[in-house]
C-alpha cells in the first residue's frame, strides 16, 4: 500500500497513460458527454460474497438516516437522503464542494471492513498500448456499465464533456499483492467515490486471492461521518501535498489537516517522517533501522495518523532489525503491533497479516 517513491497512489501515473503534461488530450476517440453524469442512481459492481460488499448489480436505494444512534460530535450533518443499500456499512451522497461521497451509515471501528468490491474494468499501467487496451475492454463491456464508468468523475472534463482517459486518470487505482510495482490499475465504481483526506479514517487493501479490493475503517468512525482514503503519500507538508493534488486531481484540499491554521509544526514533523521513511529503505545499519523504525512509530502517533499502513511498515522493518541485533525484548513488541496494525489495513485473511501472525506466534 506504500509507495516509498512519492507518486500519487491513485490515477494513472505511467509514461504511457499520464504524460508529462498530465492533462489528457482533448480529442479523444472514447469521449462522452455525460448521459447520466453525477447522478445519484448508482448501480453497485459485482462482489465476491463477503456479505458486507453490495451485492452484483444490486441497486442503492433512498434511505434516511436512523435515529438514536451515537454520533461524533460535530458530525451533525443536514438531514439529506441517502443513497444505500438496505443493510450496508456505507451510502453515497452529495458532499458541499466535493461532487460526491461515501458516508458512514453505522459507527464502525477500526479494522472493520467497510466494504469489497472486484474491478470492472483493469488495465496494465506498463504497456505502451495501456490507452488502447483500456478502449478496447471498454468497449466490451454491456452498455449500462458503460455508462456507470463514465458517470464517475472526470476531474479533466471540459465544460462537462468527460472522457475515458480523464476518468481512468481520475479513478483508476493500484490493485497488485503488496510489495509487487504497480503495473496494474482498475477502476471500481463504489471505491471511485471515496474523496480524498491528509487524514484519511479508511484505506484499501488488494485482495490477490479473491480478486477484489476491500476497505478497512482505520480508526473509530461515527455513523454519519464520511469516509476517506489518501490519494498520495500524506508524508509530505501541506504545500507539496497540495501541488500534487492539483496537478492529479485538479482540487484544493481543505481537509482537517490542510486547514489547519498552525500548521509548521504537522509539516516539520511530516517533512522528517519522510526522511526517516525513505532513510529506512536506504539504511544497511541495523542498529540505525532500529532506532528510525521506533522514532517514526512515535512520530506517526504525534502526527495523529489514522492510516495503520505508515505503522505497518515501520514494525516490519523494526523487527527485522531486532532480530539481527538479538533484541529478543523488542522483536516481540515489534511482532505485536505489527500484527495489529495488519489486521486493520488487511483483515485476517491477508497475506501479510498472516506472515505478521507468523512472526508474533515465534514468540
Ligand atoms: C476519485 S474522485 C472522488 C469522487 C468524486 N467526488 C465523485 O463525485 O465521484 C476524485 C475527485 O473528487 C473530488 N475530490 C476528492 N477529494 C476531494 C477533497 N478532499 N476536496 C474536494 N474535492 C475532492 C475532486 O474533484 C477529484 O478530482
């Protein structure tokens, strides 16, 4: 889930999808003018049982908003209706300023699975044809997807006309194991709703097994609240965080952490948690991997980071490095938290989560 080299972790960011100017052409043999557009009649995608996913082509209805349940302080928000599916951890509704959103329709904690959801459309980012490939499988599809792919956002539609490659640019996401370059984009139409946050209480997780991505709540979130993911790598101060969500995805953030008002501080810190991040790829010193995977671990806190991804990779190189040095009181400590932390980026049944059980059940 973590891209050590700083590029955006949504959209399309290949020489061949995304070149260096990275507004996609204007003439475009796949454009659209938006039929349905932002409509909020959204047909949800196929999913692989789990139960908290939409079901294949299950239709989200008009709901309202249950009373009596607990809410987060200052989360009321207007009493709007509600586009769900009847049973489902989540709705997707009109947000001020933001197009469209995912909405939090019970409180969830962390790990929770919010939902899963398998790709409809999937592209190789590495290929010289990948534009084509994406036409040619676009074209494929029944004429009702179709039409829900270009429904979403296209954050480089001029004067409302959309295209497949501003959508796929927009939405298209990494689905590869972790650990794996990311030479395989999709789009989903649930997940493309996801905005973006600095802060973000949700992140996705590929499922190689089940072919399907799923989302994690990564802390404690109150029914009402929206959901939301980290387009980019947030270890970066507000400024170069900004640039690159205005060069990909053409907004400004003014999420909890880009509005705040004193914000030398979360950016000092955010600037050295890089640092130390790409510092512990580069180190060969044991005893040095140590002490960085320990610093950031307390920097991740004081930086109030709800994404456990951050965490998860400092406690995997944390307890390599105390196994190296004998560090039979720390490997264990490492091992603990780095479990917990797998469990709320990817559910039991992961991988990584499984090699993390690994590592706790040496002990
Ligand atoms: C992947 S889409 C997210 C869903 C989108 N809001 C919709 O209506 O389908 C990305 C686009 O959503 C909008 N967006 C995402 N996060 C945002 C945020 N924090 N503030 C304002 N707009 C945001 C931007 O227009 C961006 O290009």
């Amino acid at each position: 889930m973590i891209n050590i080299v700083k590029e955006p972790r949504l959209s399309v960011s290949t020489c061949c999808l995304a070149p260096s100017v990275r507004r996609p052409a204007d003439v475009d043999t796949c454009s659209w003018s938006g039929r349905r557009g932002h409509s909020l009649y959204i047909v949800a995608s196929a999913f692989a049982g789990s139960g908290q996913g939409v079901g294949a082509n299950e239709r989200l209805v008009a709901t309202t908003r249950s009373k009596g349940t607990r809410r987060c302080p200052g989360s009321a928000r207007p009493s709007v209706r509600r586009y769900v599916a009847a049973g489902h951890r989540y709705g997707i509704e009109e947000i001020e300023g933001k197009g469209l959103g995912i909405i939090a329709n019970q409180n969830l904690e962390a790990g929770d699975l919010v939902f899963a959801e398998t790709p409809q459309l999937t592209f190789e980012t590495d290929s010289n044809q990948a534009i084509q490939q994406v036409k040619g499988k676009f074209a494929a599809l029944p004429s009702k997807m179709q039409d829900e792919i270009m429904g979403l956002a296209d954050a480089w539609s001029s004067r409302g006309r959309k295209t497949l490659r501003g959508i796929i640019e927009t939405n298209g996401i990494e689905c590869e194991p972790a650990g794996q370059s990311i030479s395989r984009k999709a789009i989903f139409l649930n997940l493309s709703r996801l905005n973006h946050s600095c802060n973000a209480n949700c992140d996705y997780s590929w499922n190689e097994r089940d072919q399907r991505m799923e989302v994690y709540a990564q802390t404690a979130i109150c029914e009402g609240e929206e959901l939301s993911i980290s387009y980019i790598d947030i270890r970066e101060p507000r400024q170069v965080r900004q640039q690159m969500l205005q060069d990909n995805w053409q907004f400004r953030c003014s999420c909890s952490v880009c509005s705040m008002r004193m914000h030398a501080a979360s950016d000092k810190r955010r600037l050295r948690i890089g640092e130390l991040s790409a510092l512990l790829y580069s180190s060969r010193s044991s005893t040095k991997k140590f002490r960085i995977a320990k610093r950031l671990l307390r920097l991740y806190k004081e930086e109030n980071f709800a994404v456990k991804s951050y965490n998860l990779e400092a406690c995997k190189f944390g307890y390599d490095a105390a196994l190296e040095l004998d560090d039979f009181e720390a490997a264990p400590r490492f091992a603990q938290l780095g479990l917990r932390c797998a469990l709320i980026c990817h559910g039991r049944d992961h991988e990584t989560t499984k090699e993390h059980h690994g590592n706790r059940a040496s002990f």
